[in-house]
C-alpha cells in the first residue's frame, strides 16, 4: 500500500476480517462500481436478502462501505472518506478484472443499470413537455454552462457539490474536474434520472443524495465548490438555503449561483412552480453578503441578436472569507 495510504493496525485488521470472504470481496468490487441497493445486489448476486443485508452491515461496520437514505432506499457505495477508504480502494484494484466472478457480476450489474436507465427514460419522457416549454425560455445551455466554468476555472477540486441536481447536468460538467463530487436533490424521480446519467458517462467519482436543501445531507466544511443552478427562484426562503450552501463550504470554497434575472413570465409561476420571477444583482449579493460571503463577481447574460423572447440568466461567484493560515516557523514566534 502506497505510504500515503497507511492506516492504523486496527484498521487492516478489520478491513481484512470483512473483506476477506467471498461474497462480502465481490460486494466490495460492485460497490466500486456503483450505487447499489440491496434488492439490486440481492438480483446481481442471487443470494437472500437477510444474507447480503448481513455482509453489508460487516463491510459498513469496517468502515470499507457508506450507505445513504433515499425515501424509502437505502443505497450503498464503497467508502470515499476515512482511514478505510484508500484500503478499500487498493483492495479492489489488486484484483484481476478479468476473474470469472468479476466477470459475471458485471454482466448482472449491467441489467440492473438497463433497468434504471429505461425508468429513467419513461420518467423523463412523461416530463417532456413541461421542459422543453421552460427549456424554450432559456439562454442556450452551452452559454450558460461555458460561464460557469469560466467562473470557476479548470480545477482541480478536491470536492464539489451540486444542489438541487436535478438531471445531474452539473454533476456531469463538474465531476470530472473534481476528485469527488455530490449532488443533492429532494425529488426520487430525478435523482433516477441522474443517477441514469452519472452511470452512462461513467462518472465513478460522482455520488447523488436526496436531501433538503435547508438541511443538506453532507459534511460541512468540506466542499471547495457549491453550485445552485437555478434552483433559488423554486425556494420560499433563498438566505436559508444559501447559508446552508456555505456552511458547507471550506475556508476559501465558491458559492456559484445561476439563476434568471427578473423577468414577467408569469407562465413559469403558474404552470412550473417557480415562486420568485428571478433575482436583480443587490438581492442574490446580499444573500451572499449574509451568509457570510465575500462576493467576488458577478455576469449576466443576455440574450443575443436573433434570440428575442429569451430570458436573462445571472451568475454570481461568492467566496467563503475564511482562511486557513499556515502555521508560523518556530523562529518566527516570539516567546514573552
């Protein structure tokens, strides 16, 4: 194991107690692969639910596997943090990609992506209209998306986060500038629909949450990137969710927020939920300003010639003001 992955005896020991059996190693390697639940594991495995619930529960009290709530749901995923994380993740990469029993859960596993990606399919589907009507206001995506990632740059990131994900287009954008990245959505549905998306490009580093957005589901502190992608105008209460968005924030980590300037389509309060008919520049800042971040820019972006009737979209770029200092020299200090 490479030095920066050492970890203490105690850990191996029991990293190497659950892992070291058959069902629980195969579990191990699936789990590197994706989101799983138990039912799923339950038809990839073709053991008894008690049984595979059993093994779980072992690799998650070693600290090799996490598990998350959706609903009803419970899914699990091979552990990202903690001192068993990189044990975990060396355990996976020693074995032989093509070993028979790999092999075969795999073809299993791929059935049960199928599966999720065509209800995601038929739940999208039924959704259609009501997007593309509100996707027919917009600026094109790849304006919006392009200043996105102007704003925050080639990365890399050691964590980002995506709130009201949605479809997970943001995931999809950001994730592979980050070495982990999250999204949060309240909505089942469209964490399928995500999830079928994450899992189609291949995203391994990306993980979906459901979650509120005034009580987000993930560690403080710890993000060096937050995203709001227009997500405020369906919000009653916008400051509570930004301060929850920076408490979520390292010293130092963005707050990205895009969302429409003000406009009078009324259509999109009546027909598609929206409470607030956009933001002007001084609202979303000072939400930004309250939260406790410094904002260090702002653009909007207007429609261009040719595309009369399109709403303007705004982008806003707060920083957390905390820092983290480096620790003096002992021959800078002096002693009284």
């Amino acid at each position: 194991m490479p030095q920066s992955q050492h970890a203490p005896f105690d850990v191996i020991l029991n990293g190497l107690t659950a892992a070291g059996e058959a069902t629980r190693l195969r579990l191990l390697a699936l789990l590197a692969e994706a989101e799983l639940t138990v039912s799923e594991l339950v038809t990839i495995l073709g053991q008894s639910q008690p049984r595979v619930s059993r093994h779980l529960k072992l690799l998650a009290e070693a600290g090799l596997v996490e598990r998350h709530r959706e609903g009803s749901w419970v899914f699990f995923f091979m552990s990202q943090s903690g001192q068993a994380a990189g044990f975990a993740r060396d355990i996976v990469a020693r074995l032989a990609p093509g070993d028979a029993h790999l092999l075969a859960d795999r073809a299993r596993l791929a059935e049960v992506r199928q599966a999720r990606a065509e209800q995601a399919a038929r739940y999208f589907a039924s959704h259609a209209a009501n997007w593309d009507e509100v996707r027919a206001m917009h600026l094109p995506e790849e304006r919006v998306e392009a200043a996105i990632l102007e704003a925050v740059g080639t990365g890399p990131f050691n964590a980002a986060l995506d709130l009201g994900t949605g479809a997970g287009r943001m995931l999809e954008i950001l994730a592979p500038l980050a070495t982990r990245a999250v999204g949060v959505d309240q909505s089942p549905q469209m964490l399928s629909v995500a999830r079928a998306r994450i899992e189609r490009i291949g995203l391994r580093n990306a993980q979906l949450r459901q979650g509120d957005i005034y009580a987000l589901p993930v560690e403080p502190d710890f993000y060096d990137l937050v995203v709001m992608h227009q997500v405020l105008h369906y919000l009653d209460d916008p400051l509570r969710a930004i301060r929850e968005a920076t408490r979520a924030l390292r010293p130092g980590g963005r707050l990205v927020i895009v969302d429409f300037a003000p406009h009078e389509e009324e259509s999109l309060r009546s027909v598609h939920a929206h409470r607030r008919l956009g933001f002007t520049a001084e609202e979303v800042a000072g939400y930004m300003t309250a939260a406790g971040l410094e904002v260090s820019m702002r653009r909007d972006l207007a429609p261009e010639p040719g595309e009369g009737g399109k709403l303007t979209v705004s982008l806003w770029l707060g920083r957390d003001r905390r820092v983290i200092a480096d620790p003096l020299p002992l021959t800078a200090r002096e002693v009284a």
